[in-house]
C-alpha cells in the first residue's frame, strides 16, 4: 500500500451565468457537492474546500494514494460528475498551514 500523495482540483461554474442565479435543480446538485466533500472531510482524506467569494472558481485539496484515486475522487464529485462544474486536477504539496 502506498502512502498517500495530496492533491488538488480547480472547480469553475461550467455556465458562469449560473452564478447567482441557479435553478433548483442545479441547486441540488451543488448541495450533493458540498455532502460529498463533508463525507470527505469526516473520512479524513479532505485537507480544504472552497471557493472565492465571487465565485470564480473553486479549490479542493484532498489525500488520495494514486493519480488514479485522484481522479475519481474529483470525477465522482457530483458537481464535477453532473457537468455543473468543470475541474482541473494537479498534484499538490502542502508547504505552510496555519492554526484557526
């Protein structure tokens, strides 16, 4: 078993025009977005999530073993996996961490 590697993922609206004005539908899925990274976070491979305050775009920054664990993680995102954010996938190194 390998150790595991962090990783991180940009999410940009795939519509920009869906900011701020989102149908319920879309709604719903950027709610299952938000439950899948909080299941995440309490299986402890979430290091951070979230966005600017414009909304430009998004960050996720996770723990997975693989490139290929990566890559699902991100896919099976359900914003990511119902196309209403686009994502972009890089590897990532931690190097300062502050204290809340």
């Amino acid at each position: 078993m390998s150790e595991n590697q962090t990783f991180a993922y940009v999410l940009r609206l795939a519509n920009q025009e869906m900011l701020g004005n989102m149908s319920l539908e879309q709604e719903a899925v950027v709610n299952e977005h938000f439950d899948y990274l909080q299941r995440k976070l309490d299986e402890g491979k979430l290091v951070l999530a979230g966005r600017c305050l414009k909304g430009e775009f998004g960050i996720v920054i996770f723990h997975a073993q693989s490139q290929q664990a990566a890559e699902e993680f991100m896919k099976n995102d359900p914003a990511v996996r119902k196309g209403i954010m686009t994502s972009e996938l890089h590897s990532f190194r931690v190097a300062l961490l502050g204290k809340e």
